[in-house]
C-alpha cells in the first residue's frame, strides 16, 4: 500500500503552468457508500474538473474509439491492373506457412512490407506499404517507419501501432528505386500512384479472399472452442486447419493472411482479437523485446456461452430491444438484492433477456464495434453520442449487478465468462474462486478416487537410495502448491550432491489417458493461470490431485510402525500411497577451479521414491531468514562486526528448523550465488525481482453503516521496500528454477534427448544499416541510468553496453533492462536439436522446463521425453520377454517404450504452446491491470483532494501528440508494477530508458484499463 507519507503535498509546490492538469477530485469518500447497493455510485470520472485543460483531457479520453476495427478503413477503390509489376517484384509461393508467419512476427518491417496499424493522431486503422525502415532505436525523430496509405499519405508509424505485418511482400531494392521520399511532395508522381494501385490490388484480393474463408474460420471455430473457456491461438494456427487455396505468388498469401485478420476482426461472437483493443503495453515490458518489432498479433476463439449469447443478441428486432429497456427501467426504478437479480434472470421474468446480459459483460472486456451499435439502439443509452463501456458498468451497478453489498468490486475481466463458468450461474463474478470447478478438474479427482494415478514406473525407483536423515527443503512459490524442492548430500569433504526434485507428473499421468486426452484437446488448459489477484490461479488439476502429485509430506507411518494380520506387507496399498518424484542431482566439487562451468558432465537424472524422506515445507519468510542469518544460534551473533541483520520476528514456525538445516541452505544459497554471477559473466540481464513481482492483495471485511451490515473490500499492492524484505528468497527461489532449467537442457544435449527449450537472442540487424556510415551508428546512443556507485552514467550503443553496469547484487537497473531489451529479438520455443541459446539469462544450452508439470504441458512433455529415455536405458539389456512384461502395460497407457518421442513431433506442438503462454499472459495482465487501477482507485480516494504524490517512472516508448502543447509517452510506473500513459511536453528531452518523476494522476479507468499520469519536470 502507498504510505500517507509518501502521498504527502510537497513542501515548496512549484508554480505550475498555463496548461496545467488537476488531478481529480471525488466524491466518493466512503466505501460504505461505494458498495451500497442499488444505488449509481459517483465514479472518479465524474468529479469536478477545475480547469479547461482538464475538461480538454477529459473530452478527449472520451471521444476516442474503444475498438480499432480495421474493417472501417480498408476500403476497396477503382485501379488499373498492375498484375505484371506485382510478379516482378513479389516472390513465388515457395515458403511455408510456418516461414512466412515467423517473418512476419521476428523480423522488422522492412521496404516493401504490407501493414495494417493504428493511426493514433487521427483515431483511425489504416492500410499501407512500407517505403523506409526506421533508422534509429531511440532518436525519436528515425525511429519510425515511412508507409504510404491507401489515401496516397506518406506517414510515419511507430511499430508499436501496427496490428498486421506482412513482411517484405515486394522487393525491397525495387522499392528504394522507386525514389518516393525524393518526390515526396509530388502527390502525382507516377511511381508514388503505381504503388498506390498496387495496394489497391492487394486490398481488393484481400476483400474476394475474406468472403471465401468465412465458411473456413465457421470450421476452424468449431474444432477451437470450448463452452465456457476462450482459446488462444494465432494466425498459424488457422490458417494450417484450413483447405488449401490454390495461390500464385507470395503476395497472394500476404493477401489470404490480411483476409482472415479482417474477417476475425469482423466477427464479433466468434473471435476475439485483441489488437482491436486500446494498447496499453509495449514489448520492452510484455514481451521483453525490443520495440522495433510489431506487438504480437493474439486471437482466442470465443467461448461457445458467448457465441450464443452475442448471436442472440445481435438477432434482437426493434420490438425486442422495446422489451429490454422497459426491463431495465423496471430494474433501476424497483431495486431488488443481488441474489434475487440472479435468480429473476436465469429463471424467472429476465430470462428472456440473459443473452443481452451476458453480451453485456463481455462487451465490457471486448467492446465490438457491432455490440457497441446494437446497445445504442436500446432506448436508455440513446442520450449518448457512442455507448462506451463505463456507460455498461454505470448500468449495472444501478441495477444492483456489479459492485454490490454480495459482489464488491466486481472483476470485469474474469465476469467476461472467457475464464470459466462461474458457480451458482452468476453473471459477476469477484475473484477467481467464485467459477466453477472445470470438467477436468472434476475427472482428474476422480482419477485419484480410483486409483489410476499409482506410479507407472516402479522400476525405475530403485536406482537411487537417501539416508534416514535426509531432509528435503520445499521452496515457496506464488502458487497454492510447491514444485520445486532441494537438498545437499555430502560425498565426501571435497564433494557434494546438490538435489533439485520436482514433481514426476509424467511417470503418474498417462499420456494415453483420457484424462490427457481431453487435457490437449484445447488450448486453454495447456497451461494454467497464474498471478492472479491473491496470488490466485486457476488451475487445471484439481486440489487434492495437486497435493497428491506435489512434494507435500503425507504423513504416512513408516511400515516398521503398521501392525498387519499375516507375515508380508500388502505392496498394493503401499505403492498407492507411495510419494514419488524426479530428481536432477549435480556433483558440486568445492576445490575444482570453474565448479559450475560443465554442468552437462556432472548432472544425473533419477525417477525417486521418497516415502520415508522428511520433507520440510519453506515460507517465504522462513526462507528469508534462514538464509539472511537471522536463525543463527551463535553465543557470538550479537556482537559480530557490521551485524545489519534484522532479528527474526518471534513467533512459532510452521516448521522447525535446526542447525543442519541452516547449513545445508547456506550451503546451496552460496552456489547459488556462483550460479548467477557466472550467467552475468555471460550477458544475463536480471532487474531486483521485487521491481517485477508484485500482485494485489485483498482483505475482506463488514462495517455498520445507518444500521446495515455493509461489506467492505480493502486492496493492497506492497511496495518496493515491502517487497524487497525477501529479497533473498526471491533470489533463491528463481535462481534454484534456474538452475533446475539449466541442468535439464545441458542433461538432454549431452544425451541427445529432443526436448523443447526456450531460445532469445540480439535482434537480427536488417539491411538498412548497411547503408548507414560507422559515424551515424555510433550517434544511435541512449544514456543508461544504473545504481552501481562506482561508475557514472553513460551512453550505450549495444546491449552488452546497456547492461553492463550492474548493482552490488548483480542486477541492473529498470532503465538498462528496457534499453537492453530495445536491441533483442522475440523470444521462442524452439526443439532442442536448433542449438538454443538463452542471451538474457547467460544459458548456452537454454531453458528447458520440467518442474511445473502440474500446471503446464510444456513441461509434462519435457518430463515425458526424459523419462522414455530412462526407460530405453533401463530395459536395453533385457531379453524379449522380460521386455514385453515390462512395457506392455506402458505401451497401452500411451507411454513411448522405444526411446523418446521425436523431435519433428516436438516441433508440431510448439504453435499450440505458444499460442496459449502468450494469451494467458495477456489475460493475466489484463486481470492484474484491472486491479491495480482499483486500488489507485481506492488510494486516491481516501486522500485529501489537494494532497499530491510522487512516483517514479522509466520512459518505454514516446507516443502521439494531442495537441501542440501535449503529448502522451508510455511509461513503466515502479510503484505500480506495470506501464501507464504520461503526458509530456513535445519538445521534452525524455526518450526510451528516460526516468521521471509523475505528481499527478489526470484520468483513470480501471474497467478501459486506462491511467493517465502527469511528468513533474514538464509541467
């Protein structure tokens, strides 16, 4: 939470200017009052505005579009036939689908490029063909691409804007011949028209392709989605499922691809683009790429509640839409309580109209153009000039539905009923645990129930054997369970056995289960949510499964305690009950010069019963503590020199931890340490994790208000010195993870086990600077701001420039990540046989994740692969009938017995995988978005109106001007954790990696997902 003292006025407030910007002020003292029911609360936006800059603002935020649909500005116009001078200059159809698409995401537009983008100085989407690249990483005046629309305009487009890229569709050289900049004042110049008549070509294939793929995407949607669940998925992907056309050249595919954007874009009940939607991201913090490239282009197909429910509504006639607004007055003038609205519109009289609520919430997280429309024809918004979305939630909050006394703070985002069903057939929903337990979780408990998760790999378990006093330390993670535990054994007083385990999901699931089935059948559940509010997920496993299947102690009496009637122990009952797991063991040897410098020689895998091994379960702060020293029970502690250790707080642990145990962490936390300061040693670039990781919290509780019991909800957002407090265990934990990922790659390249990893790497320069003297890149410099106190600040031309002054913990600073992330290539999932290579975490064999199996398939597959592996190595000298005995029940539970599965299929699911991290972690940032503006939200409200604050920010991207004295830029805000709008002057010195100090907040709309901030220094 942001301290009082922290939002005090400054003490000498400077003289602001002319144009100066009030933060706003609010009525909405109370949060009683907040979440009375039935009643219009006065929202923030509907404060009293006290200057005309203000009211300026304001009336801008709201004339802008909600939804960028590029259907309204790709037009079609009369042209010649320039068929000839196309196929002159394009390409043959001789690249795959796969090379086209991955042009079209990692690599820059370059002269000749087809995009479609966002024309934010005009609020419109426009279609046009690159004639320049950009000439400059952070000069704001050569960062920015030279396109000619279809209106004959020359314009410069920020990447960052553009929605579609096909890349290089007409040759380059020929391009640059072409000498358009050098008459670019000549709007008649024949060779500026020719290639106006070729994008005019290209938009009118693109419109004869959109109607013939309609009857495709109809097909695609129906393989894709899932009831109530959306499903990521990409451009790749449906282009693949669909029939072939039969097309002539590169630019005829260019045409197909731009023909199904549009018509995704198009169709509102079906997919789900969200490009469409206001950005409030760029890659340096999203993707943690540079800015040059396009954002990455993510669809879902809807859930198949919303197609119905949209359809229906966009069905309703002018009578029907009479009943609904006679409905809704009836629900404004007569309040009914929150329980008894629900039941009136899934059973009773507003049956008939629960299509136009549920279009109603999902219009609030996808604002279609089309719903937009069809709401404003409802009587009750037809005082507006466009219904916007606060128009939808100020509705529904009068009725009673969102923000209630039973539902305060309603979550918009997971109300979208993209995320799952919510319980009791509620239309809103507040947290993640009011949906309902999904299909899989309920058949995953009943796999349990019936025994079909006993260990399918029993005799694997014996090759490794732990001492009775072996302790195995679990490590806290921001899930509900952990997967990841460590432990040291000591060979002798040279070398040491450093352990990671995690949980053997593939050794316990069955790939040909139907359960796993099922599992893969749709994107959503490849993957499970994680970070939301609370630390909350939704997972795809149910709970008792996950304890089950993680390292969490059971509790089970040693068989030696067990009376049993007869003379032999009932294996049967035990192997159910047996807690099992893979474990990654490292020899450490303390003299050897380079210790961590091969890891591949020294790492084994093991599949590991662990049944009598105690197990010790680590919180956060226990962690903390041990390793900062604060449980050290030395006579001496008190009086050692330079002591700045904290004690530890007195309370009872939830584990007890002794002597060993300290030394043994210790032990690992120092290699650890070596681990890092050898990735940085390669050009690993790693900000304070507190910077980064941070969600909201919320506490509930009730307070009396004019004699009523009136729930009231509290959010929390820690800061960065709160979060710092456990540093140590943050650095722990992830490095472990790290380490673990490092282990496995460098394990599966020396056994040539295919296995998929995650690769990045510099951004690949492209031919224009070439044409640039040494001189003119050289001027390409930024100044990096850093925390080491020994050197200066500086200017860097390169990312191993940008990060090379790091803090006396080895990480950098915000403003060298974002710069250093400005010169890298989007990271990718690649199969292990590419040679991957890991640039910002110093891994020369990548990351290859195996610890998350519960959650993720990515990583069930890794396990799988390694555990074939095993397998093959473990039956090789069996004869054929032992061989058939061992793998028969293995073979017909879908397991591999032949040696690992190949790299090819490997390969096949990496579109899947992709497609559905990079839309759950659009999701989550939309959901974790939401709720830090609500708690800005409920921190500027309980403050005096004239009250200030400060917050520091570091510039990602200067944006569009307002007006000849505003401009917006984007802005990382560390206090919290994600990038908002700053206004700056035009003529500002600020530029990519900048730091600046914001005192006001001019706009916010949690529900837009908007904030509007003001930069101290310009004004």
């Amino acid at each position: 939470m942001i301290s009082r003292a922290f939002l005090r006025h400054p003490s000498r407030a400077r003289i602001l200017l002319k144009q100066d910007f009030l933060r706003y002020s609010s009525s909405l003292k109370q949060n009683g009052q907040f979440f009375k029911p039935n009643q219009e609360p006065k929202t923030i936006l509907d404060a009293v505005y006290r200057d005309e800059a203000q009211l300026k603002l304001h009336k801008y935020m709201n004339s802008r579009k909600q939804f960028h649909d590029p259907n309204e500005t790709c037009f079609v116009s009369p042209h010649r036939n320039v068929e000839s001078v196309i196929l002159e200059n394009t390409f043959e159809p001789t690249q795959t689908w796969e090379q086209i698409v991955s042009n079209n995401r990692n690599l820059p537009p370059s002269a000749g490029s087809i995009v479609e983008f966002f024309d934010a100085e005009n609020d419109r989407n426009c279609l046009g063909i690159v004639v320049k690249e950009l000439q400059s990483k952070f000069n704001e005046s050569h960062n920015k691409l030279i396109v000619l629309t279809l209106k004959n305009e020359l314009t410069r487009v920020y990447p960052q804007n553009i929605n579609f890229n096909a890349f290089q569709v007409l040759d380059a050289e020929w391009i640059h011949s072409l000498d358009i900049l050098y008459h670019r004042f000549d709007e008649e110049y024949s060779m500026r028209l020719e290639l106006g008549e070729i994008l005019h070509l290209f938009m009118d294939k693109t419109r004869d392709y959109q109607g013939l793929v309609q009857k495709e995407l109809r097909k695609v949607y129906a393989n894709l989605a899932s009831q109530d669940n959306a499903n990521a998925t990409s451009l790749l992907a449906v282009v693949s499922q669909m029939n072939s056309f039969h097309l002539k050249s590169y630019f005829d595919q260019s045409a197909l691809l731009m023909a199904i954007h549009l018509e995704m874009s198009r169709d509102a009940s079906r997919w789900i683009v969200l490009l469409c939607l206001p950005k409030h991201t760029t890659n340096l913090s999203f993707l943690h790429c540079s800015n040059e490239l396009p954002p990455e282009i993510i669809y879902f197909g809807n859930s198949l509640t919303n197609n119905d429910s949209v359809t229906h509504f966009l069905d309703y006639d002018d009578a029907k839409l009479d009943e609904l607004n006679t409905f809704l007055l009836s629900l404004i003038e007569h309040p009914r309580d929150y329980d008894d609205l629900t039941l009136l519109l899934n059973i009773w009289q507003g049956k008939d109209f629960l299509h136009a609520f549920k279009a109603m919430t999902f219009a609030l997280f996808y604002p279609h153009t089309s719903l937009m429309e069809k709401f404003a024809k409802v009587k009750i918004f037809q005082s507006k000039d466009r219904v916007r979305i606060k128009d939808l939630q100020d509705l529904f909050r009068k009725i009673g539905l969102y923000d209630c006394s039973k539902n305060p703070l309603t979550d918009i985002v997971i109300s979208a009923n993209i995320f799952g069903k919510p319980s009791l057939d509620q239309l809103a929903v507040s947290s993640p645990k009011d949906l309902r337990p999904s299909p899989l979780e309920l058949r995953s408990a009943r796999m349990l129930s019936a025994g079909e998760l006993d260990d399918k790999f029993r005799h694997l378990r014996n090759s490794k054997k732990y001492y009775q006093d072996h302790v195995i330390y679990v490590l806290p993670s921001n899930q509900s369970y952990s997967y990841i535990g460590v432990s040291l054994e000591k060979i002798n007083a040279r070398k040491y056995l450093i352990n990671v385990h995690v949980p053997d999901v593939a050794a316990r699931i069955p790939p040909g289960s139907t359960f796993f089935e099922e599992l893969v059948s749709y994107n959503f559940s490849l993957e499970s949510l994680k970070g939301l509010i609370d630390r909350g997920l939704i997972e795809i496993l149910a709970k008792n499964v996950r304890d089950e299947l993680s390292l969490r102690t059971q509790g089970l009496a040693k068989s030696g305690e067990l009376f049993r009637v007869g003379d032999f122990e009932n294996t049967r009952i035990r192997d159910h009950k047996s807690k099992t797991c893979m474990t990654l063991s490292f020899e450490y040897n303390t003299f050897a010069l380079s210790p961590l410098k091969e890891l591949g020689n020294l790492v084994t895998v093991t599949f590991d019963r662990i049944n009598n091994v105690k197990v010790k379960e680590l919180t956060w702060e226990a962690l903390d503590d041990i390793l900062a020293g604060r449980l050290e029970s030395g006579i001496l502690n008190p009086f050692k020199l330079f002591n700045r250790f904290k004690e530890a707080e007195e309370q009872k642990p939830d584990v007890s931890i002794d002597e060993h145990d300290i030394l043994n962490l210790g032990f690992i936390y120092n290699v650890m340490k070596t681990h890092f300061s050898m990735r940085n040693s390669r050009c690993a670039s790693a900000p304070p994790p507190s910077n980064l990781k941070r969600v909201v919290s919320r506490a509930l509780s009730y307070e009396k208000k004019e004699e009523l019991e009136v729930m009231k909800t509290t959010l929390t957002l820690p800061t960065v010195r709160e979060a710092a407090r456990l540093s140590r265990a943050l650095f722990f934990t992830d490095e472990v993870q790290t380490f673990l990922e490092s282990l496995v790659a460098s394990y599966c390249n020396r056994e040539a086990i295919p296995v998929l990893a995650r690769h990045d790497g510099l951004l690949e320069p492209s031919d224009k600077f070439s044409t640039l003297d040494e001189a003119a890149s050289k001027a390409d410099e930024v100044l990096v701001s850093h925390n080491n106190k020994l050197l200066p600040n500086y200017y860097c031309s390169s990312y191993y420039q940008a990060i090379m002054a790091k803090d006396r913990h080895g990480y950098v600073s915000l403003p060298a990540f974002f710069i250093g992330n400005n010169y890298l290539g989007k990271q990718t999932l690649v199969t292990s046989n590419e040679s991957p290579y890991l640039l910002t975490k110093g891994l020369p064999m990548g990351r290859v994740i195996v610890a998350n199996a519960i959650g993720s398939v990515e990583a069930y597959l890794n396990q799988l692969q390694i555990l074939a592996h095993l397998h093959l190595q473990e039956t090789a000298g069996s004869t054929y009938l032992k061989l058939v005995i061992k793998t028969s029940h293995l073979k017909a539970s879908g397991y591999p017995v032949h040696g690992p599965l190949s790299a090819k299929f490997l390969a096949s699911q990496i579109t899947r995988l992709r497609d559905t991290k990079l839309g759950n972690r659009f999701l989550v940032e939309a959901h974790t978005r939401f709720w830090k503006l609500r708690y800005l939200e409920q921190e500027l409200m309980a403050n005096a109106e004239d009250e200030a604050f400060n917050l520091s920010c570091v510039v990602t991207s200067i944006g569009h001007e307002i007006d000849s004295e505003t401009k917006f830029a984007r802005a990382w805000c560390l206090e919290l954790a994600m990038e908002v709008d700053m206004l700056i002057h035009p003529y500002s010195d600020l530029t990519m990696g900048s730091t600046a100090t914001v005192d006001k907040v001019l706009y916010i709309d949690a529900a837009e997902g908007q904030c509007i901030v003001r930069c101290q220094d310009d004004y």
